[in-house]
C-alpha cells in the first residue's frame, strides 16, 4: 500500500492510501467511489487499517495516517487532546482534498471522529465507530498501570483479549506487533486525552449536534462491557444503528476487514 | 612527531530529532554535515578528507557516501570500530592533516536505529566471530556483557546499584536542562533501583535509550581555525586502544581506556586533575564508573563513592555528560560523535543552566562493543586555545 509523508507544523505525519503512488507534495488520488479515512486508536498506529482500506478497494478509496508520536510519524510527544487530534484529522482531509469523507474511528479515533462531526459536521459524510462506546471505560487503574510503564517499572501490558478467541496465533501476533510500534508515553497521553474527551460525552457536551448518517460496529468477542458501552453509544446519537460482528473483538479491522467494508458501503449508500 | 595543539574542532552539529521515521541514515547525515559546515563557516567544496561509519553502512558505504555528498574528498576513513568510531576518527584526521594528507576532515554519522525498531542491547555479543567461539554458543548478550562487569565490580570492591543508579539520576538531570533530550523527566535513586530487571544488576534505567539521530564534526588546522567562525577548540591529546578478546582477558576490571587514557595524557602532557568535565560513552551506568577509574579520575575500586551523590552532575566534583548522555538524551546506536560535540558546545559555552562553570579542559571518551568481551576505546583530550 502506498504511503507518504506531509507535514503538519514540522512534524512528518504519515499517511498511508489505497491507489496509486503520487509524487511528493502531491495528495493521493480518489477513486470514483466513496472515500473512507481511517482514525487509529490509542497507543497504535494506521497499520491496523492496512487490511480494511485493501478490503473496501477501488472504486472506494481511503486513506489513514500516525497521529504525531505514533507509529512512523514524527515528534516524541503525542497530541494531548481529542479536539487538537481532530483538528490534525481535518488537517489531513485537507491536504489530500477528500470531499465529505465518511470517517471511521476506532476506540479513540471513535471519539475524534465524533469531536470532528460536532466541530464541522458538514465536513463529513458519515461516520463508522468500531470499538467504542459512550463511556471509553478508562479507569485511573489503568492510567497509573500505564504510566509505571513508562517509568521502565512494569512491561507493556498485552490483552489477548482484545482478539477474538479462535482467531488463530497469526493475528494474536499481529495484535502484539501493532502494540509495541508506539511509544508508551504516547499511549498515556491517548488514555489521557480519551478519558477527558469521554467524560465531558457522557456530561452531554456534544451528541445533540452529532446528527449524521452513523453505524456503531461492535465485535461479538468484545468484553461485555464494552459491548454494553457500544448499546449506550448507539441510542444517544440521534441516526446511529448498531451492528455486531460474530469472530471479532476490539481488533476488528484486522480480524474482519471484509466485514468492516460491508458496514461502510452500507453507510456509504445511506449518505 | 605530534599534533598536539595543532589541530582544531571547527564546527560541529547534532541532529536535533530523535525520531525522524521519514528520514535515511543519509538523509540525516546529509543535513547534518551542511549545519556543520554552516556552524564552521565552511562550504561543502572546502571539504577534502571523509570519515565516517554507521550501524549499517557495508563496505563501499563511504563511496556511497561521498556521492551522496556529491563531494571527491582525496583522504577516505571508514573506521569502524564500534560506538568509539567518531572519537578515533579525530584522532585519525588530525593525523592526516598533520601529516598533509588532507585540510578540512568531515566525520559524519546518522542513524535511524529506533525507528528501524533495533534491539542494540539485547542483541547477541560476539556473531560467529571465531574468538568468539566460547561465548556466542551460551547466548551471551550485549547487555549481560556489561552487566557482567558490574556483578565483578560489585564482588571486587563493595559497589552498590544505589552507587550505579546515581549515575543514571545525575545523567537524566542534565537531560532535564536540555530541550532536545528524548528523556527529559528527573528520576531518582528509587526509580532506577524500581526499574525493570534488563541483565542482573542493570536495571532498564540504567541501560542507553534507543533513538534516532546523528551528527558532524569539521576538523582542520588551528590556524586555518583561527580565521573561521567559532571560538577554538583544540586538539591536545588522543589515544586508542582495544581489549578483551575474549571474557575476562586480561581482567574484566582493566578495559580498553586504561591504555588510551594514558595514550591521551601523555599527549597532552595533562593529568586528570587537569580535566574541568568528561564526556563519556554511557551506554550503560557501569561503563561509566568503570571508564572513570580506568582514565585515572579514581582509583579502582573507588568510582562507586566517585559518582554517588551528585560527584559527576552539575557543579559535582566531576561533571560527566551534561547533555543527558546515551542514557536519557539520545543513543543512536553509535554515540562517540556526540560526546565530540557535546564537548565542543561546552568548551564553546553559553549552554544555559547545563553549562559547565569555567569549562576549559574536556576529556572525551567512547567505548565501542562489548564491554566484558571484546571492545574498543578511543580518548580525546580538548580545551580552549
């Protein structure tokens, strides 16, 4: 797939894109169809969307990006809010001239996704929200477990999980490998962020103006909890249906590309 | 006949990133050898001796090299010889400009170890290296090798990982004062002794970082020096040495600076006592302490009471690394450049709050490969003109 660097402020953003490969300076082609751009979620990377923008394939494009401090774009330091995360996604947009996008968040990218839809909503032309909910489940356990992490006091923590039983150890190790390609610092700073952005949700800071065409799509071998958090997240937004998807936990966009592209051409139709 | 006092360390310049995914080794040497030449107030044209050496650069590296500097330099050296390279390459081009073999030495480097994802300490030691053939078998690694020096230390003379983890605290207090450092949060004594286990006793905070990075050196004559653009630095002494061949040979307590250390002084004609600050490879804390009792600052035995407590920090009896060092500013796999140009900085003045007070002697020393198996050390002493 190919990929390219522009930069945002001085910081390198990588960008990876279904098509062709373009020159520098140059933004990817869009194909004829309708145009996806992926959010990645905390402490991972747009690699995890490598599979699906490859399964919605021409004439749809897409295209995903590191946010700064994740994956193999620049700058130790990660962005530390939502709104400033969604205002890199717009960046982005932008810059490669994508025309009303439908957006498709996973966990955190949900929660941009969402910041994005009540800052510009028409900006956008839908929304696909994987792994997320209306609260992000976010405890100060797990911020204080991370942040001994990044004191060199305990190991990057790995939930298998967040990976469908059954799925077999080649995707168990792609869930490992796409975890440790950002640093943990930057991770902190994402369930920082999250637990803010999703807080201020829950106090009902922004769904009444989030009224665009939405799918909530859970997988099945989600905890129940967060499945329970998908249901909430799916009633408080005003055009949003729920969809489960059977052999997939949180990893959905790698464990069930395919399936992940049904539920955007369904939006994709609605918009 | 010898270059002492002759020589000058015209411009220097370190990679401000340390974290440049988008970018090349060469990429990074590139601009790092443009900002040097800027720094000197010298042009690529005036360049005529390279040298230069990477993680990954094979044999025709420094060819390829020069064409991607688009430069015919008419001296070459490559060297080699661990994270020690760059210290050595002055030495080696001061030599050549002594000897008329060339006038304006570029040393450069760059790497991208970190986000090439390089796991430096936790590599094997040794390869298939035929002097290694009793070691690589039991899956030594680089890091045990170092820690295996520190478990000596400790049996030898009583020192403590408390002793080894100031160094790491001192270290990541002179990262805190410098903006560009990958790890700029102070630390204590507690949390490097509450870190992650690596290699019994080194603690994962008292292991380098990994970074991107790289850097650049101009060196050329005093008096070509003198109508440049920045104060002098000079060259007065230099040494190189290697040890170890093999574990323990001849004890793993005596290491590779002993022999460049003395080398270097005698150079110089200076004793330690004449030294204001170190820049010294830090790849781990125990090389450190090691290294510091090998140049002659303390006697063996004695670097554990030498460096706890602040000894080697700020207005310590010996400031060691006052740029953060390998273990909190950046190590990019090779780090001898940036002990150069640290100290070049330093000699310079004007750092800020991490400036050594009253800088005019420096001691410079890299340590290449594995410190209880086989390594290098190269040693330079600078100070103002």
């Amino acid at each position: 797939m190919p990929e390219k660097y522009v930069h945002r402020k001085g910081i390198p953003l990588l960008v990876r894109h279904t098509g062709e490969t373009t020159l520098p300076q140059n933004p990817p082609q869009s194909g004829a169809g309708p145009t996806i751009l992926c959010l990645h979620d905390a402490g991972l990377q747009s690699s995890v969307f490598s599979d699906l923008l490859d399964a919605f394939g021409p004439p749809a494009s897409g295209l995903s990006f590191d946010l700064p401090g994740h994956g193999r774009s620049g700058s130790l330091d990660a962005v530390s809010s939502i709104e400033e995360m969604a205002e890199v996604a717009v960046w982005i947009a932008d810059w490669c001239q994508l025309e009303r996008p439908i957006l498709v968040g996973h966990g955190m990218g949900a929660l941009v996704a969402l910041e994005w839809a009540h800052t510009k909503p028409e900006s956008l032309g839908g929304l696909v929200l994987c792994g997320a909910g209306l609260a992000m489940g976010i405890t100060q356990e797990t911020i204080e477990s991370l942040r001994q992490v990044t004191f060199g006091k305990a190991p990057r923590p790995f939930d298998p999980s967040r990976v469908a039983r059954d799925s077999g150890p080649e995707l168990m190790k792609r869930a490992y490998r796409e975890g440790i390609q950002t640093d943990p610092r930057a991770t902190l700073v994402d369930l920082v962020a999250s637990r803010r952005w999703s807080d201020g949700f829950v106090r009902g800071d922004r769904p009444p103006s989030i009224d665009c065409p939405t799918r909530i799509v859970c997988g099945a071998g989600e905890a129940t909890a967060c499945l329970e958090r998908a249901e909430k997240l799916a009633s408080a937004l005003p055009r949003a249906t729920l969809s489960i998807v059977e052999g997939a936990a949180h990893f959905l966009p790698f464990e069930k590309p395919a399936a992940l592209a049904s539920e955007i051409r369904k939006i994709a139709e609605a918009v | 006949m010898s270059f002492s006092g002759q020589i000058a360390i015209a411009g220097v310049h370190e990679y401000e990133s340390r974290w440049a995914p988008d970018k090349t080794s060469f990429q990074i040497m590139g601009e790092c050898a443009r900002e040097a030449l800027a720094d000197a107030g010298l042009r690529l044209e005036d360049v005529d001796g390279l040298f230069g050496a990477t993680m990954t650069m094979g044999a025709m590296g420094m060819v390829q090299l020069s064409e991607y500097l688009n430069i015919k330099p008419r001296y070459l050296d490559g060297t080699n010889i661990g994270g020690s390279s760059f210290v050595s390459h002055v030495a080696h081009a001061g030599a050549a400009i002594h000897a008329g073999l060339c006038d304006v030495a570029l040393i450069v480097y760059g790497s991208t170890a970190a986000s090439d994802a390089m796991a430096i300490g936790t590599g094997s030691a040794g390869g298939r290296d035929p002097s290694a053939a009793f070691v690589s078998p039991y899956g030594m690694t680089l890091v045990s090798s170092y820690a295996m020096v520190a478990k000596r230390h400790m049996f030898e003379f009583g020192t403590r990982s408390e002793q080894l983890a100031d160094i790491a605290v001192s270290t990541r207090h002179h990262a805190s004062l410098n903006p560009d450092a990958k790890m700029r949060q102070p630390i204590t004594r507690e949390d490097v002794l509450e870190s992650r286990m690596i290699a019994d006793p080194l603690h994962l905070l008292d292991c380098c970082i990994i970074s991107d990075g790289g850097g650049a050196v101009i060196v050329t004559r005093l008096e070509r020096a003198k109508d440049l653009r920045q104060p002098l630095v000079v060259v007065q002494g230099t040494g190189e040495a290697v040890a170890h061949r093999e574990i323990g040979a001849p004890d793993l307590m005596t290491i590779a600076a002993r022999q460049s250390g003395e080398a270097a002084f005698a150079m110089a004609r200076m004793s330690p006592g004449e030294i204001d600050f170190c820049t010294i490879y830090d790849s781990f804390t125990i090389t450190v302490l090691t290294t510091l009792e090998n140049l002659g600052f303390c006697e063996p035995g004695e670097g554990g009471p030498f460096v706890e407590n602040g000894g080697i920090g700020l207005g310590g009896r010996l400031p060691v690394n006052p740029d953060g060092g390998g273990l909190s500013s950046n190590h990019s796999g090779m780090r001898g450049i940036f002990l150069v140009i640290e100290a070049v900085r330093q000699l310079r003045g004007g750092l800020g709050k991490r400036q050594v007070e009253g800088a005019e002697t420096a001691l410079v020393h890299g340590t290449g490969g594995y410190l209880g198996l086989m390594h290098s050390g190269a040693t330079l002493i600078l100070g103002k003109a």
